[in-house]
C-alpha cells in the first residue's frame, strides 16, 4: 500500500472515530434531555390535575409521558429528515 494510501485511511480512520464520538455525546444530551422533560411534566401534571380537581396514578401519568415523548421525538426525526431530503 502506498504511502498516500495509508494517509488516507488514517485519516479516514480519525475521521470516522470523531464522528462517533460526536454522535455519542448527542446520544447522551438527547437522554438526558428526556429524563428532565419527563421529571419537569410530570410535576407539571400533578400540579394542573390539583387545580382542576381530578387525579391519576404515577403510572398512568408516567405512561402518558413517555408516549407523549416518544411521538414527539419519532415526529421532530422526521421532519429533519424530510427537510434534509
């Protein structure tokens, strides 16, 4: 292999384990991101459901959080996506 060759792949190399690293770091940010919204709406909840005099169990409120969550992640993703395309 030549030496221009061998450059190219380090490079290549470098390249591709910053990108990683990049992307785990985003990995990490959106995780932490959800487990805050999650505490933060969760309480908010609680507090409007006081107001309104009703009330839910954790777990009915935990599990509207998290589909809450999880369509507004799948549906931001795809409007990136198509934005992009």
């Amino acid at each position: 292999m030549g030496k221009l060759k061998e450059i190219h792949m380090s490079i290549q190399e470098m390249v591709d384990q910053e990108v990683y690293n990049e992307w785990v770091m985003v990995e990490d940010y959106i995780a932490e991101s959800k487990e805050y919204i999650k505490v933060h709406v969760k309480d908010l909840v609680n507090f409007e459901l006081q107001n309104i005099g009703l009330s839910m169990s954790q777990d009915e409120i935990h599990d509207m959080v998290e589909d809450a969550i999880n369509s507004v992640s799948y549906t931001h993703l795809r409007a990136h996506e198509t934005r992009h395309d």
